[in-house]
C-alpha cells in the first residue's frame, strides 16, 4: 500500500463514501459513476467492482495508518 497518500485525502473519502456503502441504495457497492454538483445523486451501474475496490483500499490504508499510531 502506498503510504504517501495524504491523511485528509483518506479522511475525506471514508467520509464521503462511508454512507454509501453501509446505509444507500446499493449497500455494499458503489455506483459507476456521480453527478459533479449537490447533491451528487449516483448513475450508471449502482454496482461497479472497481469503484468498490479502490474505495476499500483507502479505507484499508486508513485503517492501517491508525493503527501504525
């Protein structure tokens, strides 16, 4: 894992996709693809592997990073 990648970067995507993976409309997946204004409803595929797996690699870091503290 690439430990370069900033903290508030990793912060700011569990934020952000915390919620959708857990409580939204397709839990456990991520959608294709997001509008770019608010409030960024999800199109596309409600459940593309390669969204999911990328977000899960940050939330791995950070979990990583907390416990290296």
């Amino acid at each position: 894992m690439n430990k370069k990648i900033n903290n508030e970067f990793i912060e700011n995507t569990y934020k952000t996709f915390k919620r959708e993976l857990y409580e939204e409309e397709c839990i456990g997946n991520l959608s294709e693809m997001y509008d770019s204004k608010a409030p960024y409803k999800a199109r596309g595929t409600c459940a593309q592997g390669w969204s999911v797996s990328e977000v899960l690699r940050i939330f791995l870091i950070r979990k990583e990073n907390k416990i290296n503290k």
